[in-house]
C-alpha cells in the first residue's frame, strides 16, 4: 500500500524559509541562474545556517516523537532549485538531523500545482507568485520574512507557538474592507450589529481547525502546541471573533485585542515561532522579534471562484 498523506500535517517549505540563503538570492538576483547554481555546487559542502522558518519546522518534527509510534507530521521541501543544485540543501537537512525524506524540486517551475498533489496544510515561502497562488487555491500560505534584519531562530522550547492576525488571515476580509473603506466607526457598528453572526472562514480558517484537532489529539493538558490570536480589533468588536470561533469548534489557547497598539512585544513576551498577517506593516516590524510571514489576499478572481454567486 502507497504512503499515505492525507490524514497527516503536511507541511512545505522551501529551502528559502528553512534555511538562510540571503547572500545566494542576492546572487541569483544580480548575477543570474548560472551564476547561483555555480555557487551551489561549488558550495555545496558547506553547511547553510537555519532561517526564519528552521525553529517552526523542527519543533514540528518533534511531534512525530511525541506520542510511540505517531507519525502526525510531514515536511516536504519545496523548492524551485534544480535537482543539480538541491544537494546543499540536504546536506544541511543532514546536518541538523532533521528527518525530512520528501521533496519537489521544480528547476524554477511553479509550484503551485503540486500543492493540492501532496495534501499541503500549510505553505511557507519566500516567493510571492508560489503563496498567491497557494492562498488562492484555498491553501493556508505565508511569505516569510526573509529581510537580514528579520534572520530571527527562536530558542528551542517545550511548546510549538504559533500566532494568527485575525481579518484576512483567520477570517475573511470583509469586515476589514468596511474599516479601510468607511473608518474605525462604521467597522465597530458592523461588528456590533452583526456579533452574533459568525465570520467568514480566511485563508487560514481551515489550517486553525486542523491545528486544533491535533492538539485535541495530543491532549489538552500540557499540549506541546499552544496558539494566539493576535489581532488589532479591541472591545466592541471582540465578541464577533469569539463567538466565530466558538461557532468554529476552535478555541485559541491566547487571544489578544490590542486595539492598534503594536504587536511585536507581544509576540516577542508569547514566544512566537511564527506569525501570520496580512500587512507588511506588521510582519517587517514583527519580524525584528520573531519569525513572521505575511498572507497575501485572495486574488479577485479566485474570490469569485471560491465563492458561491449568492454571496457575492
């Protein structure tokens, strides 16, 4: 019987997030494709350093240590290099005795047919094009933060932490609409009026529920995954967002209403191995203390594709 993915955490991760390859992008971007490949190989004996996603994707490994003989998640390199060029990356993989055996290694081909082919949970990349496609595809998807300033590995703890913006990330942007469109008082208005109505499901609605039914797997009393809802929406329009997820079956283990105060001390005091916003404003900013990778808006077209026409 063939190895089955379906019923796992299946997460890809391209060799950009996973490991740090700043100085290699800057040469496949100045010099061009046959002068990056030449460096691979000429290099391909030195081990990378670990990048914005390495703290994530170990501490997911770790899961499958968690419970004898679970096997809960599945990484999966996805990356653009070439076959030729990929051998740096799993020297490194070696390296770190991370136990990543799967791979799609595209030689500068897209990737987003086979994310649907693989039962991919969630996507991390540096390539835009791969996450907007990947998001409109239905695909929990993050651009991770790459910038030099932003080279953040968590420490190694007990717990995998994963925080999530609200609007356009774990809900449909529609209420954010009514605040960018009309301002902060017509948005709370909306939320009052309708906070007994459960809110769309976002890009990353479906990867919350998924994340949720492992740890109700694992066990609710000392869960090595703990989640945070941190969002820029205050008292009245709280009450929405809780009673969604109540709608959901979903709880968050943390939740904070920060009313526009800034979000990256609180990341950094929750620990964050991750953080998933919509607004670069914050995940460059965010990305100082902790890893975090920005979720692209469903493109207008994919909308109307994903949704039925009585909603729209």
């Amino acid at each position: 019987m063939a190895y089955q993915l379906d019923k796992k955490m299946v997460i890809g991760v391209s060799s950009r997030a996973l490991f740090d390859l700043t100085a290699e992008n800057e040469i496949f971007e100045t010099k061009g494709l046959e002068a990056y490949c030449r460096y691979q190989v000429e290099h391909e004996q030195e081990i990378l350093k670990p990048g914005p996603g390495f703290g994530l994707i170990r501490s997911l490994l770790r899961l499958n240590e968690y419970k004898k003989g679970s096997n809960l998640v599945e990484v999966i390199i996805m990356s653009r290099n070439s076959p030729d060029t990929s051998l740096r990356v799993f020297n490194a993989i070696a390296h770190y005795g991370l136990p990543i055996t799967r791979s799609v290694l595209a030689s500068g081909a897209s990737l987003a047919p086979y994310l649907a082919a693989f039962h991919t949970d969630l996507f991390l990349s540096a390539y835009e094009d791969d996450v907007q496609c990947a998001v409109d595809s239905g695909i929990a998807a993050g651009i991770i933060c790459t910038e030099k300033n932003s080279q953040i590995i968590p420490m190694p703890t007990a717990q995998i932490r994963m925080a999530f913006d609200g609007d356009a990330v774990l809900f449909a942007d529609e209420s954010e609409q009514i605040f960018q469109e009309k301002g902060l008082d017509a948005f709370e208005e909306n939320e009052r009026v309708h906070a007994r109505e459960p809110l769309a499901e976002g890009p990353f609605a479906r990867f919350l529920k998924k994340l949720s039914d492992l740890q109700e797997e694992l066990g609710r009393e000392n869960c090595p995954i703990r989640t945070a809802l941190v969002t820029s929406r205050s008292a009245p329009a709280h009450e929405r967002v809780i009673r969604t997820m109540r709608a959901w079956n979903v709880r968050v283990d943390e939740a904070f209403f920060l009313g526009g105060l800034e979000k990256r001390e609180v990341l950094k005091a929750f620990g964050a191995q991750i953080f998933f916003d919509d607004q670069s404003i914050h995940t460059l900013n965010v990305a100082q203390a902790v890893p975090a990778a920005r979720v692209p808006y469903v493109s207008a077209k994919s909308l109307r594709r994903l949704r039925p026409a009585a909603e729209m």
